[in-house]
C-alpha cells in the first residue's frame, strides 16, 4: 500500500460511487427540451420593452445572491463603482433607519435636525438603507427624492 491508498482501503465502490462519464449517458443527436437557441434574442427584447427605449449604464445585481436589482441606472460621475436609479427591483427599503448625509458643513448654529422636523438645512438630507429583497445584503440607500444610490453592487454591461 502506498502513500495515496492510505484510509481509503482497497474497497470497489459501491453503485452510488461508481463513476460514469455523463457524456456516456447523454443522446446528443437529441436536442434538449429546455434548449431555445433564440433565447438571447427574446432576453434583449424583453429588456428593451422593460426600458421602454431607454439607455443604461449597466444592469445592477446583488453582490450576495446575484439577483439584478436595477434595468435602468446612471453612473456616478466621480465614483465609478457608484450608480444611482428611480426604477428598481427586488429591493426593500428599511425604514425603521434613517441617517443623514451632508455634502457640504452645515452653517454655523445649524445642524441636521431629526427625522421628524420637515426643514433641513443645505447639504443635509435623510438616507434609508436599501437591502436585496431576496438575501437582505445591503446594496445602497434612498434619498428624500426617492433616488436609489447603489455602491455595493454588480454592475454588468445592459
């Protein structure tokens, strides 16, 4: 007995460990049942009749699980791995969070005010953490305006 044999005995295999190569079980002069070879055709015109004609940056997927969340997104100018979409899919917003984001310093005396006050100061606007409907990973956050602003995703060429 050699090195390799060690443990593993001088047992035949049973029939659930017998290996047959899957191209000897396989007909190929039949074509399988699920096969359409006009599928990427019929997946470029469902996306095109889901954009209604409009152009993408890229289609956003989950980081996690790989379920595409955005048809329709924009780039980030500045941050290229950044992109932002009004029109979503399988995401959920947690609502019981909210955090402020401020682009510039608030004014001297000023400050950004709870979430239950209505007015907020220039620069100041509440964020709602955006997860995958599907695995919950966080992918993003939603602004006042209902803007999705992803920086955890996928992106893939639309």
């Amino acid at each position: 007995m050699d090195g390799d044999d060690k443990g593993h005995g001088s047992e035949s295999p049973t029939n659930s460990q017998q290996t047959i190569s899957d191209d000897d079980e396989i007909d190929y002069s039949i074509k399988p049942e699920f096969y359409d070879s006009e599928l990427d055709e019929k997946d470029e015109q469902w996306i095109h009749n889901k954009r209604k004609g409009r152009s993408s940056d890229a289609i956003l997927s989950c980081p996690a699980c790989f379920t595409t969340l955005s048809l329709e997104c924009q780039r980030h100018e500045k941050y290229v791995t950044q992109y932002r979409a009004i029109f979503v899919v399988n995401c959920k917003i947690k609502s019981d969070q909210t955090f402020r984001s401020g682009s510039q310093k608030p004014r001297k005396g000023k400050r950004c005010r709870d979430s239950s006050e209505e007015s907020h100061p220039i620069g100041c606007e509440s964020l709602k953490p955006v997860c995958c409907s599907v695995c919950s990973t966080e992918v993003g956050v939603i602004d006042e305006d209902e803007v999705y602003h992803f920086f955890n995703v996928i992106p893939s060429e639309p």
